[in-house]
C-alpha cells in the first residue's frame, strides 16, 4: 500500500479495531481567542460514493452544506453557524410516540434552524428519535449538545468549560464510561493540551487531536475495507471547510463556506 498522505501535521494514525466502524466528533471552544471549531472523523466502508451537497438559501431554507451519501446528511453546517453530526450508540429503546427520522433529517434541520435551540425544538415537533445512534449540535454562539435516548427517555449532554466529544457511547448511559471507548480519553487529553498552549490555535491543531484517533483503511472478514472515510474540519468563527477524503491530502476538498452559499448554485461536490 501507498504511503498515505495526511492534511495535518504530525498525524498520529492507530489501527483500526473492533467489529464495527466508528466515528469522532469534536465542539471546542479555544479559551484564548473564543474561536469555535466542530471536527468529524466518519469511519465508515470505503466504496460508499460519499459526496458533498451544496444548498443555496431560499426564500424559506437557510444555505448548507452537508456530507454523506445516499441522499442523506451525515453531517453539516448552514450559513447561520449551525452544526450537526451524529455517531453511532449500542441500541436503545426511544420513547413512546417517536419513531426514527423519515428521509434526510439533517438536511431538514440545517435548512430550518439557526441555533442548538431551534434545532432541538424542530426534533421535538417531529417527534423524531434514535435508537442506536446520538446527535451532536452546535452553533457560532458556543451552544452545543449530544442529544441521547437512553431506556425510552431522552437525555441531552450540554457542553462543559469549552469543549464536547462525541464517540460512539452514551455518556449519559450509568452503564458506561469514558474507558468504554478508547478514543475519548486520547481525544479529551488533546484537547486539555490544546487547553495548556500559549501559542495561537489553528484549525490544524484541533486536527491534531482528531488525528490520532484516524482509522486506517483494512479489511474485514467479508473482505470489504473500510476506515476513515473522511475527516471534516469546520472554523465555525470564520466559517472555513475543509474535508479530507480517505486519509490522503491529494484528496482534499476547502470552502469558504458563506462565499460558496452566496453563489446561489445548487450542487454535488463527489469525493474521489
């Protein structure tokens, strides 16, 4: 195999592992200068035909661009500085009267709401809730939360001091612990140092972080390979994209996201 090629410096890769695919999702508020950053790891099998879809605003919908494929969103940003992104939880019964969410509810809520507030009101309205997966919202005014249905009851995780980690439990779930999932620590460490520096933050250091959680690409027992699909880094203050497809900074994809939207030109961006 080719060398892989990584956008961050310094990327530490580990090896995949467990039986199934994973995700890392970053909200980190840099104490020294307020700037807001949300990075994603989305691991995931390698021959999806994962793309990126670009909204205009109209009348009625905000601007947003989301990633992901099959016509769903597993994540985004609008033109407001709402964030959205999600990561797979072991299963759990969801309240009486919800249900999952029907087409592209992450589309839907970029399109819709300007805030963590709005967003987590339009879910309430739709009724809408996971069984084996949590939600993680943020926006540019420093709100974000991990929405949880944990035994039939929804639980919402706000942010502390200046950073929230979604990995692929339930903090909420008394059954569980940050050691249930060996990403979190290495991820909630990272950001303690970042914490520590005296030196300006850059979209690249809270990459770092990210980084050393990566999964590099392997097969299964079926043969299919699978990893890091893509890493997403968003500058929420500046309102910056950047996304790296497969670990290789051949394949790199960068927005001025409020100058993309202003285009007023609907379209999909292939990653490959």
């Amino acid at each position: 195999m080719k060398k892989l090629k990584y956008l961050i410096l310094f990327l530490i890769a580990l090896s995949f592992c467990g039986k199934t695919f994973a995700c890392s999702i970053i909200y980190y508020i840099d104490k020294k200068t307020g700037k807001i950053y949300f990075v994603n790891n989305e691991d995931y099998y390698y021959n999806v035909k994962a793309y990126l879809q670009i909204e205009p605003s109209t009348k009625d919908q905000f601007g947003r661009i989301w990633y992901g494929w099959k016509n769903f969103g597993q994540g985004g940003v609008n033109e407001k500085g709402l964030v959205i992104d999600g990561a797979v939880t072991p299963l759990q019964k969801i309240p009486n009267g919800y249900s999952p969410p029907k087409g592209n509810i992450t589309d839907e809520i970029l399109a819709k709401c300007e805030t963590v507030h709005e967003a987590v009101q339009y879910l309430e309205e739709k009724k809408v809730a996971l069984k084996n997966a949590h939600i993680v919202l943020g926006d540019k005014n420093g709100k974000a939360i991990i929405i949880e249905w944990i035994n039939g009851v929804k639980n919402i995780v706000e942010i502390k001091n200046n950073r929230l980690v979604a990995t692929n439990f339930n903090l909420s779930d008394a059954d569980h612990t940050e050691m249930t999932c060996w990403r979190y620590p290495i991820i909630q460490n990272g950001l303690s140092e970042l914490d520590a520096m005296k030196d300006t933050l850059s979209i690249k250091d809270i990459g770092n972080v990210i980084g050393k959680v990566v999964q590099i690409p392997q097969e299964d027992a079926t043969g299919k390979v699978g990893g890091t699909l893509y890493s997403t880094f968003i500058d929420l203050t500046a309102m910056k994209f950047v996304l790296v497809y497969k670990l290789d900074n051949s394949k790199i994809q960068k927005l001025d996201i409020l100058e993309e939207l202003n285009k007023g030109k609907r379209r999909k961006i292939k990653l490959k």
